[in-house]
C-alpha cells in the first residue's frame, strides 16, 4: 500500500489560503453584455454558464461574509436524527426508512482555521483511449502548450465527438484501477471512502454554491462508504433541459448551452498535445486550430487525501502537464486545469466581480481535490473567439477571493466537508444497505435516507471478489506464521 504523506499542517494548501498572493497578470479587456447566470452542474463540464468571467486587479468589496456566529455544536458533534413513521392501520402506506440531516446553515459554524489535510498524493492512475475503452496506461496524458490566441472557439463544433454515458458507469473505473494496484503489491488500500473528485467537489462547494442541489448514493463495504452519482436523476434532468425552451431574456442570435460546452473541449485542443512540446513538430502545434475536437480520450489519477481523520481514495480527470511527470510518487506532479471564461468589460461592476470570483469557487475546489497546482483560464469573447489566456495558482485563489467579494471561503469549505464526512460515517453504518444523500436547491441542509429502489452496483462484483480474495490470502498467511 502506497505511504501516506503528511500534508505538514497547511504548509501546502491551507497555509497559502492564509498568506495570498496577488492575482498574476492582467486582465484582456472585453466588454459582454451581461447575461444570467446558469447553475454549473457537473465538474468537468467546460464552460457551463454564461456569466462575465474575469477578474481586475481591484475588487471592491460587494458581499461580506459576517465574522462572528454564535456557539453552537457543529453537526460532526451532533448524533444522527432518525425519523421514522408508523402507519395508523393496516391501509396505510409501509413506514418511511430511517432519515438523517446534516444542517449546512449557517455557515458560520465552518469558519476558522481549516481542518488538518492531507496533500493529495497519487496512488494509481488510469486511461480511456480515442473509442473511450480503458486502458491501464498513460497514453491519456496531454501537455500543456499555449494556445493561439484569436482562434475560434466555435469551429469544428459540427463534427465534435462527444462522449456520453448510456449506461450507469457507476465506480468500476476507479475501482478497477484501485484493483490493479492492489493486486500488484498484495496490499488493501485503506481509505474512510472512496469516490470520484466530482461528487466531493459538490460536497465542498455546498456551502457558497447559490445553485447547490446534488443526489448521490452511497454504502458501507469492507470498512469503506463508497459515493457516487445518482445516474438516473442526473440523466432525468438532463432529458427535461434539453426539452426546455430557451429563456425569454435569451437573445436567439447568441450561442446556445451545447455550444458553450463545446468552447471548454475546444480550448484544451487549441492548448495540449499528445507530446511534450520541445519533442512537437512545429507543424504539429501550428495545426492544433484544425484538429477534431472529442472528449473520449482522458486521463484519470486516483489520489490519497484526507480531511480531518477522513481519508479519501479520490478519481477524476486530469487535463494534462504543465512539465513532465517527476519520477518520484512523492513529489507533486505538475498538472494543469484548463477552463473558459467571458472576459470582463474595461471598467467592471461590482457584479461582474461577483459573479467572477462565485465561479472560481468551482475551479479551485476542482483542483484542490486532486492536487491540481495550476489552473489556467482561456479567456473569450461573448462569441467564443479566445481573446487571452491566465494563469492562476490553486492554492492562492481563496486569499484572492478573501481580499475581494469574500463570497466564499476556503476554510469554510474544507472544514464543512470534514464535518460532513465525520457525520456521514455515523449514518452509513450498516453494510449491504444504500443511502440516498440528496441536497436540494435552496433547503440549507443535506438529507440521507436509506433507499429500497436504488439499483446497486455501487461496488463492482469484481471488485467484491478480489476483496474477499486478499483477506483470505492475509488470513493464510498468518496461519502460516
């Protein structure tokens, strides 16, 4: 089992929540007109709301978070509260399954100096190639090249192959990967749970997310709960978006959702190559506005963290290197998140900074997860032509939010989610049993509910199996002994 490294107490993360640095570079100029915002629902999604998205070097203060909240016990303190109802008689309906709730409100019962972490540290990794098929290899990972600017963000889209799930992937992925690990040194890799970085992501964010709602499922297996999205809603939701009509605020002549999407997977293309760039052809990088654009190849790394006394086995996508892999497990490695965003005018409201410095709360949280160092924004316009590109380091982005808005909280953040964590191990208690974790927009608090219509397989049978398999190859080697 690969060694756990201590995160040295904030040195790494927390440490620079509390000591920022300044936003590096400026800022291109462009002037959008202002449109409403749409809720980011999933993590890897490209450029998911149409919002004015840049930040100036001054940021006046336009929403304070208060400073004080008065003494209360935190909810990882509180035990569960289960609810159950009993039919009057025999005609009335079969009792509800046991419910808890975990109180988000208020938040400042999160603040303070964050909960102790861990720095995310790689166990294992994993690809999908050019067909989406698994490969257990690095032929996923991309590097990092700056792209041209003035480039289009909307060409190719009509030949963009988009990979979408059909079925439920459910955690075979990660837990296959996990697998192969294990069975490579003959060790169980410990964790508290285990889940994708976009599920923790939603959990994190909760907090300051004005459009938070998620519904996830969860079990207790071998120790460990195992989250992960709640398929059918999702793909529910999805099909009554697609059914809606366009808002009437929403100017016919201006891009569509799908479209915005497509400028995220058009932008990586425009700045990673399969190579690293010294060992590129000069043609090659040059051609890069021509190329197909598809998100059926990626590259996925499974992590070690911990919040609090949590530990978390985390996966999730990794766009590419900003430098090559370094040799040692233990050094950080140096991947890079890339995303768009509408620039600002030249004379920013305090709205507009709003909205920015909201929307970086999804970018830092994202990257922070997995240990991602650098995020960098490709900056457009409001018809998608890339008129700039940023760079900003992870870990300095909630001091910058702090010195501007202060419309979130990185502390908060992380302290919630070890709050969260610490509570939910008291719910999910009962192996073989699924829970629901549902938020719904606006409730302030998080249910769990034991469920009897989830379909299962949150764990692969695979997966069950092998575990069984090294427990007894333990047992029978210390009979040996």
């Amino acid at each position: 089992m690969a060694q756990e490294e201590p995160d040295k107490q904030r040195e790494q993360d927390t440490e620079d929540i509390a000591n920022p640095a300044p936003l590096p570079g400026t800022l291109p100029p462009k002037p959008p007109a202002f449109t409403q915002p749409h809720p980011d629902d999933d993590d890897d999604n490209k450029d998911m709301d149409n919002e004015r998205t840049s930040a100036p070097r001054k940021r006046p203060r336009t929403q304070a978070i208060p400073r004080a909240a008065p003494p209360r016990p935190t909810p990882s303190t509180q035990p569960p509260q289960l609810s159950t109802s009993i039919p009057a008689n025999n005609l009335a309906p079969a009792p509800a399954l046991p419910s808890a709730r975990f109180d988000i409100q208020p938040v400042n019962q999160f603040r303070g100096a964050s909960a102790s972490i861990k720095r995310p540290q790689e166990v294992v990794h994993f690809s999908y190639d050019d067909d989406h098929q698994y490969k257990e290899d690095e032929s996923g990972i991309n590097y990092y090249c700056p792209p041209q600017l003035g480039a289009d963000l909307k060409a190719g889209y009509n030949t963009f192959r988009n990979h979408e799930e059909k079925t439920d992937p459910h955690l075979d992925s990660l837990l296959r990967a996990v697998m192969s690990k294990e069975k490579k040194t003959g060790k169980k890799e410990e964790a508290d749970f285990v889940t994708w970085r976009g599920m923790m992501t939603k959990i994190m964010t909760a907090p300051f997310d004005m459009f938070a709602e998620f519904s996830m499922f969860a079990t207790l297996h071998d120790g460990a709960i195992y989250i992960e999205e709640d398929f059918p809603a999702r793909a529910a939701q999805q099909i009554q978006e697609a059914a809606r009509p366009p808002p009437k605020w929403q100017d016919p002549s201006m891009p569509d959702h799908k479209m915005m999407t497509y400028w995220g997977y058009k932008f990586e293309t425009l700045s990673l190559l399969s190579t690293p760039p010294p060992e590129t052809p000069r043609e090659t990088i040059d051609a890069r506005p021509r190329a197909p654009v598809s998100n059926y190849a990626q590259h996925c790394s499974i992590v070690r963290t911990g919040f609090g006394s949590q530990t978390l086995l985390l996966g999730g996508e990794v766009d590419g290197l900003s430098a090559p892999k370094p040799s040692s497990p233990s050094e950080p490695i140096p991947w890079i998140e890339l995303k768009t965003a509408e620039s600002l005018p030249p004379n920013p409201s305090n709205r507009d900074i709003l909205k920015f410095e909201r929307k970086l709360l999804k970018f830092w949280a994202q990257s922070f997860l997995l240990g991602v160092p650098k995020i960098i924004i490709g900056w457009r316009s409001k018809m998608g032509i890339l008129t700039g590109v940023q760079e900003l380091e992870t870990n300095k982005i909630p001091g910058m939010v702090r010195r501007g808005t202060q419309c979130w909280d990185g502390n908060s953040c992380i302290n919630f989610a070890a709050a969260f964590l610490g509570w939910l191990r008291s719910v999910v208690k009962e192996e073989g049993k699924v829970y629901r974790l549902k938020l719904e927009k606006k409730a302030g608090f998080v249910e769990v509910r034991e469920v009897r219509d989830a379909a299962g397989g949150i764990v692969s049978k695979e997966f069950k199996e092998w575990r069984t398999e090294l427990e007894q190859r333990h047992g029978d080697a210390k009979e040996e002994k």
